[in-house]
C-alpha cells in the first residue's frame, strides 16, 4: 500500500514533537538543578506571597509541560491497515525517500480522534494562559519592586494598592496586567468557526495542531501578539532601570546593580523567546505552528522562576556571615543603608523570609 503524503510536513510534525520532548527534559533537568536552592530558600521558609506563587509555578509548570510531551509523543498509527505493513512515503515533488511506519492494530488512537485533538488543543491554550499569566506575575513584581519603594512592593504582595509618590508605576503595571487578561480572555473565549483544530494536517500526517484558514481571523497571532507587548513594555521599563543603575553610588557595581543586570538579561531572553513563537504563527505552517509553542511555555517558566531563585541567592551572598541570613527585613534594610538609596530597597523585599 502507497500513500501520498507530504514528505515536509512529516519531518515538520516529528520536529514538534522532538521540540516537546526536549522541552520537557529541560524543564526536568533545571528542576532536578534547583532542587537545592528551592528548598533552602522556598520549602525552609515561612509561607508568603513570593514563596507560594513561586512552587506555584514551578510544579504546575512541571506537571503541564511534561503531560503535554506525553500527549505529543503518543503513537500515531493508521486504523485501517495491518501491523506489519510498511509504507512508502511520497513528498509533495512525487521524490521517494524511505521511512519504515510502525503500524498497530486498527483502533482509533488518541490522535486520529478529532474531538480528543480538539480537547486537548482546548486544555493547551487554556493551561498555557494560565501558565503566562502566573510568569507575568512573578515578572510584574520584579518590575514593580524596581520602580517602586520597599513599601510599595511589601503592601502589594500581601492586600491592597498603595498610596504614595510612587503609585504611578503600580497603576502602570496593574493596568498592564488587566489589559493582558483582558486580552487573552478574548482570544480564548471568542468564537472562532474559523479555526480549525485537526489532528491530521496532512494527508496521513498526525499531528495536534490548529489550522488557520486563509482570509480568517489569526486568534493564535493574536494572543502572542499581546503577550509580546506586555513583554516589550516589561523590558523598556527594566532597560530604563538598568540605565539608571548601572553602577552604584559609589562607582561599584553592588546589590542593586545585580538584580537589575539579571533582570535585564531574563527580560529580554524571554521578550525574544516570545517574538520567534510570534514569528512562525504569522507564517501560518500547520505543521510548524505548534514547533516553538513549547519552548515558549517551558523557557520563560524557567527564566522566571530563576529570577525569584537569583533574588534569593544574591540577597543571601551579600550578607557578612551565614547566621546574618537569617536578619528581619528591617534589618537588612538597615545594613545596605550605607550602600543603597532609600527608594533602592524594594529589591530585598522579594528576597525577605
């Protein structure tokens, strides 16, 4: 038996699903890495805001991510031919080239159900947009603490908005935060006839995708649309910190200028992690628009995550001995004061115990 299929659109779906396969060993082997530093600096201490949405993130990151690698590596034979049969398989330019198809029993499997592909594709947007919305959080606090006072940061992990000078910036980030929910309420709750989820792109190519008609509307660029504006207006906010910081009042890089350099570095990792993912959605490939999706889910989670673990150990490390780790926060305040500038102490807030 021949069957016609594209020959790029079979490499393409095994792309993505080698691409969720690494992107869950990543996310294991960073977990397995951090393991130590979560449990001196997180399971050890006192529970609070930072600390809950940080395993938060780290476990259901871990346990989605995981389960969609899963989902995507499960087998993908045809239902009606025999298990021995082997195939040869044509590309689009009639070239052949030799692939030996494992093929089971005649059965529906999980991918040639089209209502499963469609609740699966439902629980990956719906997981994904909780999963950003838990990473902006986490990425908003760090903004927040950097353009806000130690207060600032303190009131608003814990109840209420506050009411000093410097409330436009916590304005700021609370409307960008409304905007970005707004947004991808929208594009997830919206109807969408238009698009099409499919678990066979391609003639005989399995693959859990979602296929954008042409002259329809692109719900999926516009979902990635808005989460790399929130990211855009997070990077210039922590480059404009970054400037200021630069180095300390004494002409020497200290604390501060720590947190805002790794702040930097992670914004701007994750703002291009975000802009490729982008990119291949307005190409419209069915096979390839799934291929960065999980690295886009699995590699802010881990930048983001790493933020709230490097806050931790640069606090830690810049303590004059190991029994001082275990200062209040007002006393950590009070030991920087030679160092920092008042409105500067926000940082250690998100470092307290």
């Amino acid at each position: 038996m021949i069957i016609n299929i594209n020959g790029a659109a079979a490499r393409e779906a095994e792309w993505v699903r080698m691409a969720y396969l690494a992107s869950a060993v990543v996310i294991t082997y960073e977990h397995v890495l951090g393991f130590e530093h979560e449990l001196q600096f997180f399971w050890m201490k006192r529970w609070s805001a930072a600390k809950t949405l940080f395993l938060w993130n780290r476990y259901y990151g871990l346990t989605f991510n995981v389960t969609n690698a899963v989902f995507f590596l499960w087998n993908h034979p045809s239902e009606n031919v025999s298990p021995t049969q082997r195939e040869l398989i044509y590309d689009s330019n009639k070239d052949v080239y030799k692939l030996w198809v494992l093929i089971y029993k005649s059965q529906h499997i999980l991918h040639r159900d089209a209502d499963v592909s469609y609740q699966f594709i439902s629980w990956l947007n719906a997981g994904a947009t909780l999963q950003t919305v838990s990473i902006h959080l986490i990425l908003q606090l760090r903004i927040w603490a950097m353009w806000g006072s130690t207060k600032t940061v303190l009131i608003a992990m814990v109840r209420e908005m506050p009411s000093d000078s410097k409330g436009n910036s916590s304005v700021l980030q609370v409307l960008l935060a409304l905007f970005e929910a707004l947004a991808l309420g929208v594009s997830l709750g919206a109807p969408k006839e238009k698009l099409i989820v499919t678990s066979q792109p391609f003639p005989g190519v399995f693959i859990c995708t979602d296929i954008i008609p042409p002259n329809s509307p692109r719900w999926p660029v516009f979902y990635y649309a808005v989460i790399l504006i929130t990211e855009m207006v997070l990077l210039c906010m922590a480059l404009y910190k970054a400037r200021l910081y630069r180095v300390g009042p004494l002409g020497r890089r200290g604390l501060l200028q720590e947190l805002v350099r790794h702040s930097v570095f992670y914004f701007m990792a994750i703002f291009w992690i975000y802009a490729v993912n982008l990119g291949i959605w307005v190409v419209n490939r069915s096979t390839l628009n799934e291929l960065a999706t999980s690295f886009s889910l699995v590699l802010p989670l881990i930048l983001a995550n790493r933020l709230l673990i490097t806050t931790k150990v640069t606090h830690a490390s810049s303590l004059p001995s190991t029994e001082d780790t275990h200062l209040s926060s007002r006393h950590f305040r009070r030991f920087f004061m030679e160092d920092l500038e008042p409105e500067s102490f926000e940082l250690s807030t998100i470092s307290a115990s």
